[in-house]
C-alpha cells in the first residue's frame, strides 16, 4: 500500500514538475517575445530622456554645441594667429628697421671706398687729383677708374655738363654715385668735396697730390655725404672759408654722416658727435691742426 502509493506519488511529482516547467517556459517566451517586442523600448525610453534633456537643455544649445564651437575656435585662433602677427610685427619692426639701415649704409660705404680708388687711380694716373671746378665735375674724370669708361667716352670734354652734347647723360646712372637712400633710380649724388682756400680742391690751383697733404692721408677728409643732391656731372661742390659757417652735411635721413678719408678709409660719424673744430681740421689737408685717431 505504502509501495503504491509510492509509485502513484512519483509520476505526480514528475507531472507537477513538467506543469511546473511547462508553466515556466510560455513565460519565458513570453519574456523572449516580450523583450522582441521591447525592443523599440530602450529607443523610446531614451527619446522620453531626451526629451527630459531637452526641456532642461534647449536642443538648440546641443546644436549649438555640437556645430557652433568650429566656428568659434576658428575664430578665436584667426584673432590669436592675427595677433600674435602684429605683435610680432609691433616686436620685429624696429629690428628689421635697423638691419635696413645697416644694409644701407654698408652699401653706401661701399660706394664712397670705390669713389676713393677711383681718385687714387687718377692721381696714380695724372700725377695730381683732378679739378673740382670748372666746366665739368671731378665725379666726370674719375668714371675710367670705377668702371664706367664707356660713359666717359660719350662726354665732350671741352663742353659744360650742362651743354646740348653732355646734358642728357646727366641723366644715366652711376651706382656708385647713388646713395640707397633716394633709391635705385636716382640720377643726382650727395658724394660731394669742400672747395676753398686751404682745401684740398682750392680754385685756381693745381691739383694736389697725396703726398702733399701735411697732415696726413688719415686725418684729411676726401669726401662727404651732403644734404643735397645736385646732377652727378655738375661741378657744384660744398663751398669752405677758413672763418664762415661750416656748410652742412650728412643725409637729412640719416642720423650719421659718412665721410671718406684720403687714406680711402670711410667713416661713420654721429650727426650729434660732429664737432665743428674737428671738421675744419680734417677739411685742410695741411692745417697742422691735431686729430685723435678715435674721432
């Protein structure tokens, strides 16, 4: 009784078992047909969150965030980059300035020294320097010695500068004549000589030789740098007395005046620093007067 009764409990349990998991699998694919069916869900669910998301935060500020930014940075590196650009430049402008008007200079000094071989080249040639007045200008009978022998040939000597025959070549460019502060074009010089009684070009004398010069090769002025420019073939030099004011020079552009020596050194003098004394004794070639060597 108690064996059948065993026996009829077991398939029960068995039964109850299999209801139990037949029970248990509809809902589980109910569940799996659930979650297929809930699948939009998560979608839903996040477009309801955003939705919450977008009340607090407009979507026009998540457009903004996502899209405007570029245009902002853009902008704000234009403004950075164009101003670190002028900074720079602001920075950089009076260095690049300076190193202008080295390179300037340096190619001014360059002309005055080839001015200077040119007249040591005559008087080697001429046994004197050439006149710096009369109808044509020393600038005139030094061009075979700087390399302009061919413009040389085209001038009438016995003419004026200014006559029909020589007039137009007043207009060719002499590099060497030029300073860079009036630019490559320019047809009249500053490279000009001091002209009177105790200079080294005195009137109505014959031309000096360097060994006559008293004083010295390096403590006599040869040329210099003046404040205007006339027609390089014109005879029309810085005019010099022994007790009348000093005529002026030095490029009205330029802070210094360079002044070429008999020895064909050239040196840069501070406008400032240009002591009148000191000028008239290296104006004579052979005025006795002391010049120390750091003048």
């Amino acid at each position: 009784m108690s064996r059948h009764d065993d026996d009829d409990d077991r398939p029960r349990s068995r039964r109850r078992r299999e209801d139990d998991d037949e029970e248990d699998r509809p809902s589980s694919r109910r569940g799996r047909a659930g979650d297929d069916d809930d699948r939009p869900r998560p979608h839903r669910r996040r477009d309801d969150e955003d939705d919450d998301y977008d009340f607090d935060h407009p979507r026009s500020a998540k457009k903004a965030k996502g899209g405007t930014p570029w245009a902002v940075i853009a902008v704000v590196l234009v403004v950075l980059l164009g101003g670190c650009g002028i900074g720079s430049f602001l920075l950089l402008f009076p260095a690049v300035k300076k190193a202008r008007e080295a390179a300037g200079r340096a190619k001014d000094t360059t002309n005055l020294k080839q001015i200077g071989l040119g007249l040591h080249a005559y008087q080697d040639t001429n046994r004197a320097l050439p006149p710096a007045t009369g109808d044509l200008s020393w600038r005139v009978h030094i061009l075979p010695y700087i390399e302009q022998n061919a413009l040389y040939n085209r001038f009438d000597l016995t003419q004026p500068w200014d006559s029909p025959p020589n007039r137009n070549h007043a207009d060719v460019v002499v590099p060497a004549y030029q300073s860079t502060l009036d630019g490559p074009n320019a047809t009249s010089t500053r490279y000009r000589v001091f002209v009177g009684f105790g200079t080294i070009f005195e009137p109505g004398q014959p031309g000096m030789r360097f060994s006559e010069f008293k004083d010295g090769v390096s403590n006599t002025l040869l040329a210099v740098e003046a404040p205007e420019a006339v027609p390089w073939p014109q005879p029309r030099e810085l005019p010099y007395t022994p007790s009348g004011p000093l005529p002026s020079v030095g490029h009205p552009d330029r802070n210094t005046v360079l002044v070429l020596m008999a020895d064909g050194s050239v040196r840069s003098v501070d406008k400032k620093k240009m002591d009148p004394s000191l000028l008239r004794a290296i104006i004579t070639p052979s005025g006795g007067e002391q010049v120390t060597p750091d003048w």
